[in-house]
C-alpha cells in the first residue's frame, strides 16, 4: 500500500477515486437506465438519440478514465501501490476496448450501415427497426464491459483509501 505518503499523494488518490467514481456512476447510468430506455422507442428514434447522447458521453467519459488512470498510476508509481495500478490499468485498458471493439458499432448506431438504399416496404422498414435493436442489444452488451472493468478500477481504489487518508 501507500509507504512514505504524502499530502500530494493523499490529493493525487482523491482526484483517483473521484474521477474513477465518477466514470463508474457514469457507465452504470448509462447500461441501467438511458440504454434500456432506448428500447422502448422507435428505431430510428433510438438511433437519433443514442447519434446526440455518445458524443457527449465519449467526451465526458474519455476524460474521466484518462485523469483516473494518470492519477492512479502516478500514485502507483510515486508509492509502489498495488490497488492504484490495478485502478491505472483498468482505466487505461477502456478505451482501448471501446476503440478497438466497440467504435464500428458506435459508428454503425450513430450513421448507420453506410449503405444508400432507400428502405421502402413494411417489410424491410421491420427487418431493418430489428437490426438496428439487435446492435443495440450487442452494444448494451459490450458496454456491460465497461462497467465491470471501471467497477474493478473504482473498488481498488476505494480499497486504498484508508491508507490515502492519512496522507491528505
């Protein structure tokens, strides 16, 4: 744990732990609540919604993991401690996730498939509303990741703070 702490430690820590709880709150809010909420509406609705609230979402959380990162990795290095390492590579290893597995899919929600046919029967409108839901379950499910990894992060560094307090 923390050996040798100091009061920039302790406030380093707490940046940690307010930014990683703050992402954490953030992805949990957003599987939980706004994400099921999407199935309750038309595809195109759906789609319209979800292509204004990612932007936002990708700036607030990209900002987020990369203070929760740097700030538990420099606690990490600073004070050789195990959980602010953990928290680091949690928090670094998201966005290399959502950018490695979940960007063409995003980018598919938001634009979609890319492709300029005109869908015109019933029929099609029906096949197309169920592929748009079903990325929207695949997404449901790859952000479910999301929230595991930044729960693992947060929790390390919830479990560290007793030995941060001390340092503040």
């Amino acid at each position: 744990m923390l050996v040798h702490t100091t009061p920039q430690a302790g406030v380093l820590h707490a940046v940690a732990l307010t930014s990683a709880g703050l992402f954490a709150g953030a992805a949990l809010y957003v599987t939980a609540v706004e994400h099921p909420a999407r199935f309750a509406l038309s595809a195109d609705i759906a789609r319209a919604a979800f292509k204004q609230s990612y932007p936002r979402a990708a700036r607030l959380q990209a900002a987020l993991a990369t203070i929760a990162s740097g700030a538990s990795f420099a606690v990490g290095y600073l004070y050789n401690s195990q959980p602010h390492y953990i928290s680091a590579a949690a928090f670094l290893s998201i966005p290399i996730y959502t950018i490695g597995l979940m960007l063409p899919l995003n980018k598919r929600l938001q634009f979609g498939s890319g492709t300029t046919k005109e869908i015109v029967t019933t029929t099609n409108t029906v096949a197309a509303d169920s592929s748009v839901f079903a990325d929207f379950r695949k997404w449901g499910l790859l952000h479910l990741t999301r929230v595991v990894v930044s729960g693992i992060g947060f929790g390390a560094l919830v479990l560290a703070t007793p030995y941060a307090i001390g340092s503040i």
